[in-house]
C-alpha cells in the first residue's frame, strides 16, 4: 500500500526533523460514478491537501455543518460551480485543492440543485459520524415530519467550536495544445483561498487588469511574467495568488494578441448586472491592442497564511508537495519513488 508508505514515512519524517511532509488525497467529484465524491470521506492531518478533480456534470465542493449539510457554512470554503461537459472525457479536467489545518472534522456537499438531498456529501475527518452526516442530508430533502416532542429532552449538544476557515486552491489551467485559455476562465473564490496558475504548452502570462480595460496590465497589480512550455514537459510551472477579498479580479494573457483572442479569466466576477465575466470577455475581444506589463517578471505572490506548494510535480505519481514549515524548506521533488 503505497498511501500508507507515504504516511509512515511523512509520520517519520516530521518525528525525526520537525519537519511535516503533507499527504494529497484525491477525491473524484461526480462524473460516471454519478452523484458522489469518490471517497466519501478522507482521514487527514493537518498540513494535508485533498484535491478534488470534477468531473462530468456541474458541482462544487461548498462547506457545511453536521447539523445543516446542505447549507453553505457562513465563511466557509466553497469551490465554486466547475461545469465540465459529457464531451470532456479525457480532460483537463478542473481542480480544487484544500488544504486541511486541523484534525476537528470538516463537512461539505455539492451545491448543485438537490444532489445533497441525494447524498452527495464529503467529510475530512468525520470519525464515526459520516453515515450520520450522510442520513441527515438526504432526509433534509423530504418534507419535514412532525414528530411528537420527545419524551425525555435530549441534552443540548456542546456548542460546536465554530470551523476553521480553511483555504481551498483554484487550480487554473493555462494553454495547452492549441487552446488560447484558462480553464475554468470565471471561478468564485472566497478570502483565504487561493489561484494556482498552472501553465501548459506554449508561452503565456496570468497578468492583472482591469474591467475597464482588460487587455493593459494593472498598475501594481499581480503578474505571472511569461511561461514558456514546450512540447511534452511535464513538470509544468505555476503562478499562486491568495485571494485576499470578494472584489473582482480581472486576469488576461499579455502574449501577442491572445487577450483579443479571448484569453481572458476572472475571480468574483458579478453573476449579473454590467461587470459580468462575459462582459469582460467581449470586451477584450473588441480591444485593438495588449500591452506586456513593463516588469515582465513574476511578481511575488508569497506573504500569505496559505502555505503554496514550494515544488509542484504534476507528472509524478504520489504527488508530494513539501512545504515551509518555520522557514525550513525540504525538496524532495519525487519521493515516491524511494517507496
Ligand atoms: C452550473 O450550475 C450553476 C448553478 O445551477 C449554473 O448557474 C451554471 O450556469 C451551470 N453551468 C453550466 C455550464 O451548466
Ligand atoms: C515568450 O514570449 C515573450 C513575449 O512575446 C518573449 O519575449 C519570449 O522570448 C518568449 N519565450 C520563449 C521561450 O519563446
Ligand atoms: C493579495 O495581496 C497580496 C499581497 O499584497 C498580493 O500580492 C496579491 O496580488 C493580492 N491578490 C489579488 C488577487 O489581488
Ligand atoms: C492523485 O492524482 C494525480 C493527478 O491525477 C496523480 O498523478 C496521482 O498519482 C494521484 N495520487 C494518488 C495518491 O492517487
């Protein structure tokens, strides 16, 4: 069992150096197993990544509580919806990424329509109370019973302590064979999260502006600076943002013409009303010029609580990101491959 290799040696490793190697798990959300997370549920310690790859069909990952697990949690991570068409077999497919900060349990479910109602609920850490979680979720869909008042009062439960906001990681897909994109290009994220950029085949930027301009770089705003990528690397490199607000954020490709091409993406952008994100794919379409920004390098997006992946190996099996942990840094790029 290679998972739990990876755990013994993370445990040993954070035993022996004080230093914590994280674990990823996957989580598969929706596609052909229907209206599921595969698995339910994971057991996770602090410092731990779950990335939930969407599938098929439209859903989120929203954060809820025990006692309401079809209700978004006030603060709480959410996804956003990541649409993926029955067309998209082979992918990419869009990722999210959490990033556990606690051992307390952590519910959630899919925001979509009544998919909680039919089950559609994920737990990290949930001990022996996911069937639980689970059972109230989709009785939540029926219309409430009147129950005779119970005949001994159940004491009230410990008030619980409120969940931790904890970050989720957006990731981004940039290019690709043939593709002048980001995928998703319209995501909703909330403060403490955070926009992974993560740049495939091809030479391009994730370059802030504006909805008034969406082609001219922001002044001071963030910019990835070009990312070349040839042809079959997989070590592909990426770009972290942390989400500091509910403000708008506006991102386009500086490379030649590619923003009028449409390459364009943005986070909370209006659902409605004149700053929609089609609004501003339009009009980027209808810009005559792109401007590079004047620091072509990739401006610093570290100082925030969010720890980012210090390497990402998108190729290798086990992925393992290690981290800075008072300010020790370990590179192990592939070490699953010692197991
Ligand atoms: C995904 O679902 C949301 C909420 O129902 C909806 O607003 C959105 O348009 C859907 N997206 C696609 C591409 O179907
Ligand atoms: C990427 O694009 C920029 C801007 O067009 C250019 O200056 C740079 O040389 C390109 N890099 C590669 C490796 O093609
Ligand atoms: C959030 O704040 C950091 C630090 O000021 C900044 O680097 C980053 O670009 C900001 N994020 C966004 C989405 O504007
Ligand atoms: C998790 O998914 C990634 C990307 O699909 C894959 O490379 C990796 O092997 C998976 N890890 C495990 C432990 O299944």
């Amino acid at each position: 069992m290679r998972f739990s290799n990876v755990f013994r040696l993370s445990t040993l490793l954070a035993t022996a150096a004080v230093q914590v190697t994280a674990v990823e798990y996957n989580v598969t959300v929706g596609g052909s197993a229907g209206l599921v997370f595969t698995p339910e549920f994971v057991n996770a310690q602090p410092g731990d990544s779950v990335f939930f790859t969407f599938k098929q069909k439209n859903h989120t990952v929203t954060q809820s509580t025990f006692d309401s697990p079809c209700q978004r949690a006030v603060g709480g991570f959410d996804s956003g919806f990541l649409p993926v068409s029955a067309e998209n077999v082979d992918g990419p497919f869009p990722v999210a990424r959490l990033i556990v900060r606690d051992t307390q349990p952590n519910w959630a479910y899919c925001h979509q329509a009544n998919h909680c109602q039919q089950g559609m609920v994920f737990a990290v850490n949930p001990g022996d109370k996911f069937a639980a979680f689970k059972a109230k979720a989709m009785a939540s869909g029926n219309p409430p019973v009147s129950t005779p008042p119970a005949v001994t009062p159940t004491p009230p439960p410990p008030t619980p302590t409120p969940t931790p906001i904890t970050g989720m990681d957006h990731r981004i897909i940039v290019g690709g064979p043939g593709l002048l994109s980001f995928q998703p290009n319209n995501i909703v994220a909330r403060p403490g999260d955070t926009v992974t950029f993560e740049f495939h085949q091809k030479n391009h930027t994730a370059t802030q502006s504006t909805f008034n301009d969406p082609c001219k770089p922001l002044v001071s705003g963030f910019n990835s600076g070009f990312k070349p990528v040839g042809d079959g690397v997989t070590n592909l490199p990426t770009f972290t943002v942390p989400v500091n607000d509910t403000k708008a954020v506006w991102v386009y490709c500086a490379q030649a013409n590619h923003c009028s091409s449409g390459m364009v993406f943005a986070i909370n952008a209006d659902m409605s009303g004149p700053n929609t994100f089609e609004a501003f794919r339009a009009k980027a379409m209808g810009s005559t010029s792109s401007s590079i920004p004047p620091n072509n390098v990739g401006s610093s997006s570290t100082g925030t609580s969010i720890p980012a992946p210090t390497t990402t190996n998108t190729g290798a099996a086990g992925r393992i990101d290690v981290r800075s942990v008072t300010g020790l840094v370990i590179l192990f790029a592939s070490l699953s491959f010692l197991l």
